[in-house]
C-alpha cells in the first residue's frame, strides 16, 4: 500500500464529514456527491466506511446521511481535552495554594462531566472525582454550581429527569433547588457532605461575558478544613481570581466561534 492512501482516504471522509455537517437535516447521496465532487462510487465507498463506525448513519425513511453518536462522542471528548489544557495552570495555582483537591466540570446536557483533576500536597486527599466521571446536574459542589447558573425551566428539567440517578447520591429535585437558592444567598456552591460522609467541597461556575455557562471549579477537603472561615477567607478568593482568569479566556475563544 502506498504512503498516499491512507492520507488521501482520510481527506475524503474528512470531506464527507464536512458535507454531512452543514447539513443538519441530513443530506442524501445527491448532495454530498455535489458538495464533495466526487464520484458516486467514492462517495459510497467513503460512506460505507464511516457507517461501519458509526460516524455516520442513515435514515431508513428519508435515505438522508447524518453525522453519527460515535462522532459526537469524539467531539465531546476533544472539547473537555481543550478545557482541560485551557485550565490547567489555573488548577494547579489553585492546588498548590490550598494544597486540596481541585476539580473542573463541564456541563453537558443533564450531567455533569468531571474535565480533570489536580491534587494538592495534603496528605488527606479528596479524591471522589476523578476525570471522565460522570454525575446529574447538580450533584457535587461544581455540578451544584453549573445548576444554579443554569435556567431554571432546563434546570428543573434535568432534575426530573434525574430523580432516580440523582437518589444514588442522596440528592433529590427539591434538594438540589434549595442549594441552588443557597448558591444565590452565599455567592458559591456548598457540598456539606452530601454524598460522601466526612468530605465537603465548594464551588463556583466559569461563564462568559456573554452569560454562556462554560465549567465550573470545585475544591474538596476534609471536613476539618473546611471551616465556613476558611472557606470565605481563603477558598474562594483563590477560586475567584481563577474563574476571572478562565472566563476571560473562554469570552476570547467563544467571540472567535472557537469554543
């Protein structure tokens, strides 16, 4: 096989793709064939392949071709990658600071998406996140704030939608509600323990200048470390001065269509 196939067949999904995608209705054989120029044979060849992985599925119906779950699975991995690196110093400025655990999460429809993770020197570490875990919205001190920043008809949604999965944490719709009305009355999220006994954790959410809810911060500890005096005199001037940080960043990329 030559060097020049593999390049070339990637070229050619990459431009089936980028059909499919200013497509969001879907697009039939037709129209990718006219979008791509390519022949009717390469494009059912290219198609063939992406369906086999699921980057692409068919409507049985309309016989129109749309971007598949395996691809948007990649897409959502590549933006928490992107968060993830865009957070990085920021965490470990946090970490190093308060020596606790410090977690970013991310929203992503009625969940909340552990980015990563960044321990402190502490020898007592929180470590009930790790990154890639997964939980309902409004579960833990940084999913706790990415709901309360998140319109109350969606939030409410999630909630409901979430009643059983949100119980396995000792959270429910009418809990999470009343933190979120805390958040408001504090100015930060606060986890008292909830789901794990022993361990509590603050929180504050990271949006744009625009309002749009991009991630949000948490620090776990201890309950020993977790006064309500260290809290507000330590935690969450550190974790302000980051979300301005991260926020400025996020604005930036959002205005230039980036994020």
């Amino acid at each position: 096989m030559s060097l020049e196939a593999p390049v070339g067949s990637i070229a050619r999904a990459r431009n089936v793709l980028g059909a499919l995608a200013s497509q969001p209705l879907g697009a039939s054989l037709t129209e990718i064939m006219a979008q791509t120029e390519f022949t009717k044979t390469t494009t059912h060849r290219v198609l063939a392949s992406l369906l086999a992985v699921n980057y692409v599925y068919q409507d049985p119906d309309t016989r129109k071709y749309h971007l598949g779950h395996a691809l948007a699975s990649l897409a959502r991995v590549a933006n928490r990658s992107d968060l993830a690196a865009l957070a990085k110093r920021s965490m470990r400025r946090i970490a190093d600071a308060c020596e606790d655990t410090v977690f970013l999460s991310a929203p992503e429809g009625a969940a909340s998406i552990c980015v990563c993770r960044e321990l402190g020197a502490f020898p007592i570490r929180t470590l009930t996140l790790d990154a890639g875990s997964r939980l309902p919205l409004g579960v833990g001190a940084s999913g706790q704030a990415l709901y309360a920043v998140t319109d109350k008809p969606k939030r409410r949604a999630a909630a409901r939608a979430n009643v059983a999965w949100m119980a396995e944490y000792n959270y429910t719709p009418e809990k999470v509600e009343a933190l979120a009305e805390d958040f408001h009355g504090l100015g930060y999220a606060l986890n008292p323990s909830i789901p794990v006994q022993g361990m509590s954790a603050v929180g504050l959410p990271i949006l744009t200048k625009s309002g749009r809810v991009c991630a949000a911060f948490g620090i776990g500890a201890i309950n020993e470390r977790m006064s309500t005096e260290r809290i507000e005199g330590e935690l969450i001037p550190l974790l302000r001065r980051e979300v301005e940080v991260l926020s400025d960043k996020f604005t930036i990329l959002d205005q230039e269509g980036l994020f």
